[in-house]
C-alpha cells in the first residue's frame, strides 16, 4: 500500500491552490536519501523535512572538513615550533633534523 498525501491545506482549511500559491515552489536537485534527481513542484511546509536532511548532511561534510583542515593546521603549527627551536643550533653551524609524523 501506498500513502498519498492529501491536498487539504491546514492553513487556508481548503484544498491546495498549488500555483496560486505562494508557498507552492519548484524543488530541482538530488534526494539525499536515495541519490535520485529531484525536479518536482510542492508546498514549502510539506518540502521542510526533505530540506532538513539535506541540511543536517552539508552540516556533517562541513564539520568533517573543519576538522580535517584543524589537524592539518595543527601538524603544521608543531612543524614550525619544531623549526624554530633549532634555529639556534642551526645558526651555530650544526645540522638541522626536522621529525615529521605522517
């Protein structure tokens, strides 16, 4: 069994105007969930969950990418340190010896 959605619109108590409607928008893009291209008209309010997880997902790529460039930022920073700690034994003539985890 498939469920349909009804057409009563709870904020005008009618059927949906659908294009005589303001709220009623063109959705074009990619179902988060299945992949699939998405190119279909519908209500706004009835388009906030689909929209949501679309938007909680940028928000997980993002908060990855941040943390990635985080790590990377710190490595970097405690290679610095590193080399500036032996610029005085550099400047004495001594060899440099650089440690670097990767």
């Amino acid at each position: 069994m498939q469920v349909k959605p009804g057409k009563l619109c709870p904020l005008i108590g009618e059927d949906c105007r659908e294009l005589g409607c303001s709220w009623f928008t063109q959705i074009r893009g990619t179902n988060p969930q299945t992949g699939e291209d998405v190119d279909e008209w519908g209500c706004a309010v009835t388009w906030l969950p689909f929209l949501l997880l679309e938007n909680s997902s940028q928000q997980r790529q993002t908060g990855a990418a941040v943390e990635s460039f985080r790590n990377e930022t710190i490595n970097q920073q405690e290679l610095n340190r590193h080399v500036m700690s032996q610029l005085p034994v550099f400047s004495q003539g001594k060899t440099l010896q650089i440690e670097h985890d990767n």
